[in-house]
C-alpha cells in the first residue's frame, strides 16, 4: 500500500496542477481510490531510429562522489534498487524505439558541449548540469530554445510548470526539469523534525499541522525558543553541549526560508520579462519574523559546527544525536542520516495562515537541469525521446528514489510521501538568483548573517544599480539570441 501511495501521491508533482491524481491525506488510505488513477501517456509517434544512439553529457565528479548524476544512465544492473530501475527504464525506452542510450562525464558538462559546438562537433543530444551554469551560457545562444522542440510538450505533468515560469525570458526557455531530473529532487530545502523531542515537549502533531496547512514561522519561533536548552547550565549555548531549537545546514539557506515564506527576487511581467521584486514590505516583514532564529542564540550554524568544514563535513551529527528540534537542509540528507532518533520530514514554513502554498527552491550551484545543445541536427529524435523518458521517469524512477529516501535508519512513518509530495510540488525558481546579478543572493545570506541584524534595506539600496543593469544586460542578450 505505501509503494502505491507513494507512486501515485508523486505522479502529478511535477506541474502546478493536481490533473495527474494526486491524492489527499484522507484519500491516500483509500484502495479503490489509488487503483482509480489512470497512467497519463505521452503523444508521441511510434518510431523506430534503427539503433541510432541517444547520447547524454551529464555532470560527473569523480568515482562514487556524492554529487554526480546518477538519474540518466548505469551500464548494468547491480541489485540497488534506484540503480537497476533506471537501467529498465532505459532498457524499456531503447526497446520501443530502437535506440541505444549512452553517457559520458565531466566536472563541467556545460563547457564540454560549448567547446564541441564551437568546434563545429556535434556529440551529444542534451546537456545535463547544475541550472546556474546553464543559465549563465544559455544567454550566448549556445542552447536550443525548447519551445520549438518537436514533441517536447511543456504542459505535461512530468515538466515542473514551476521551473518552465522561472527560466524562461520573453517567452524563451532553454532549460527544463522535470521527473527525470532527480538529482533536483535531492537538492530541495525541507525541515527535519525530531519527532521523539517533539513528544517529550508534547507538540501537536507537525505531519497533520503541515497537511492541513497551518504550519507557519509562528510556530517554528515558538517551538524553537521552547525546545533549545542550555543543558550543562553554564549560560551559553555552544553546539557541542547544549541542545538547540534549530540547526542550518548554512548561513547560505537563509534565503531558502524566505523563499518558503513566499519572498522572490524576481517577478515576471506581461510579456514574461523578468523584474526585480525585492523591495518590498513583505520581504522585510519576513526578516522581521525570522530575526528571532536567525539572530538569536537558538540557532547552530553548519559553519560554526564544523568550524567552516574543517571538523566535519556536515553539520548534521547534531541532529542525529538528538541535540536539535528542527533542521532545515536539502533533501539529499535524508539519505545519509544515522540515527537512533525517529525523525519527519515536513515542509518549510509558511508566512502566515494566509499563504496559500508551501513554498522551497533550489541551489542553483548544485542542482539538476537540461539544455540541448544548439548545433544538435537530430532534434525531432530528441523531442520524441527526451518527452518519453521523462514520461516514463514520473511511474518508474521518480516513485523508487522517493522510496529510497524514505528507507534510512528510523525513516518517517507512512505519512512522509505525502509531504514531499507537497514540498515538490511547491519549488520557485528565480532566474535573479540563478544568475546572483549583482551579488543579489548575498543580502538574504551572508549580509544578514554577518551583521546579525536586519540591514537588507541598506545593502539593497548599495547594490540595486548593479543588480538591475546586469539583469538588463541579460534580458538584452536573450532579445538578441538568433538575429
């Protein structure tokens, strides 16, 4: 039952609509209600390429780094179960269509293709790398614009409506995600909770307050304040021996709460051009509320746990120990947790009781994405393929990695597949921060960090100039593109 759940609560993630099935709370222990949702097929023409490869250029760090893709291609299979599901969804798609899909790596696969399509030489159908590199080449023309794909349909549920509004310029896109990205999946800020401490402290219930849309940063402030504790009494906190309300993973995810709030950096006109959105009372009334966490003393920074990564790789030994109520982090950290505490996963908080969704982002510098390059002469090929596995990815892989990251030592209970189905579906993309224009992602980060105080009106007004002239100066680049 919860493999089905599971399946079918994360089918229709990936777009802004519920049009794929997704189920309620209530609905996801119903059996007649989760074999009733239909499999959404791709229109595509039935096509044989002759054994024609399909080949990918994809991120790739070293031999079991933590960071390579590992989504799109395994030669065989090994017994691991995300593993061996990518190799028959891949093995199903070269069977219909006659094909044969390869890969190679490179620490820089936005540069590998820029060079080959410089030097005339056309290699590989699409480029997968993290967004903030494929957004900084795409304004040079070095990517296909994607509208113009044949059979790639934009509008499917397997594309993230969310990601296809946040990187296109006046109506251009050159970069997509989607269901077959997941390594963007891992790279998605949520909130831990330690459900044993929550007991002790006789919380409500955080999976039921998230469901039901009421978790917002009131709650987070006042179940921070009443969970830290000084716990050897010598009048500091200090994240080796005391225990604390919440742990970041880094001073760099401030942003990441105030885009959970429903903050962005940029706002699309009327004809889809992007336009700063920063200087706003809003913005400032978020800092406000949060200034409590991260300005006070409840709040252990990764930097400072690991004595900025000297002691540690990661600040979440903390959390496993049992000395943190909440941990804000990328998703991807759920598949490394070691711990004998029982832990949840919900969504970042709300601004208030008003906000209709639960709001997250990505890094820009460490996440996943597509482009294809500009000189592929195969692109009818590429349409057909690259929409029919990621149709496929949304009822194959998609379920199985979420599985994955529900499978560790003291998992969330029967509930968590809901929750990422809600954080999922709630990712905002922002071509500003994509690019850091100016420095822009500095004044929700290390500016507030530092100063430990609210100074983003100051630094704003210090930076807005640069800020709007290099994002005019991309805006123009893309006008520019073909002509």
């Amino acid at each position: 039952m919860l493999t089905m759940a599971v399946l079918i609560a994360v089918s229709g993630c990936s777009g802004e609509s519920e049009s794929n099935g997704t189920l309620s709370a209530a609905q996801i222990t119903d059996a007649d209600a989760l074999m009733s949702v239909e499999r959404l097929y791709p229109d595509l023409p039935e096509e044989n390429f002759d054994g024609s490869e399909f080949r990918l250029m994809q991120w790739f760090r070293g031999e079991n780094h933590i960071h390579n893709y590992f989504e799109y291609y395994t030669e065989s299979e090994d017994g691991e179960v995300l593993n061996d599901t990518v190799y028959a969804r891949n093995r199903t798609i070269e069977e219909k269509y006659n094909i044969i899909i390869t890969a190679e790596g490179a620490e820089d696969p936005s540069k590998t293709c820029i060079t080959l399509i410089n030097a005339g030489d056309f290699r590989y159908h699409f480029c997968a790398d993290i967004p903030q590199r494929l957004a900084v080449n795409s304004i040079s023309g070095y990517f296909y614009e994607l509208n113009s794909v044949p059979y790639l349909d934009i509008s499917m549920p397997w594309r993230n409506g969310r990601a296809q509004k946040g990187f296109s310029v006046g109506g251009k896109l050159y970069i997509i995600t989607g269901d077959y990205v997941l390594y963007e999946k891992q790279r998605v800020f949520a909130m831990f909770f330690n459900r044993d401490m929550a007991d002790d402290y006789n919380l409500p219930d955080l999976y039921r307050t998230s469901a039901d849309g009421n978790w917002i940063v009131e709650l987070l402030n006042d179940y921070t304040a009443l969970t830290s504790s000084d716990l050897n009494g010598d009048g500091n906190m200090v994240h080796s021996d005391d225990r604390f309300g919440v742990l970041s993973g880094s001073y760099t995810y401030i942003s990441a709460l105030l885009f959970g709030m429903g903050n962005t950096m940029s706002a699309k006109d009327e004809e889809d051009m992007p336009v700063l959105s920063l200087n706003n009372e809003r913005l400032i009334e978020s800092i406000d509320n949060i200034s409590d966490i991260i300005f006070g003393k409840n709040i252990a920074w990764g930097e400072i746990v690991t004595d900025n990564w000297s002691s540690a790789h990661s600040p979440q030994f903390m959390f496993e120990e049992g000395r943190a109520m909440f941990y804000y982090e990328v998703i991807q950290v759920a598949r490394m947790l070691d711990t004998d505490i029982a832990y949840g996963i919900i969504p970042l908080p709300k601004y208030d009781y008003g906000q209709d969704d639960y709001l997250t982002t990505i890094q820009y510098g460490n996440s996943g994405a597509i482009s294809i390059p500009v000189n592929n002469p195969e692109i009818e090929m590429t349409g057909i393929l690259l929409e029919a596995l990621a149709a496929e990815s949304t009822y194959t892989t998609l379920p199985v990695f979420i599985e994955v990251v529900l499978k560790t030592k003291k998992a969330p209970d029967e509930r968590a597949p809901l929750m990422l189905d809600i954080i999922y579906k709630g990712i905002v993309y922002d071509i500003v921060e994509a690019f850091d224009f100016g420095k822009v992602t500095a004044l929700l980060n290390k500016d507030l960090y530092d100063a430990k105080a609210n100074n983003f009106m100051s630094g704003y007004a210090a930076r807005e100039e640069a800020i709007q002239s290099a994002l005019g100066k991309t805006i123009e680049a893309y006008q520019n593109i073909g002509k």
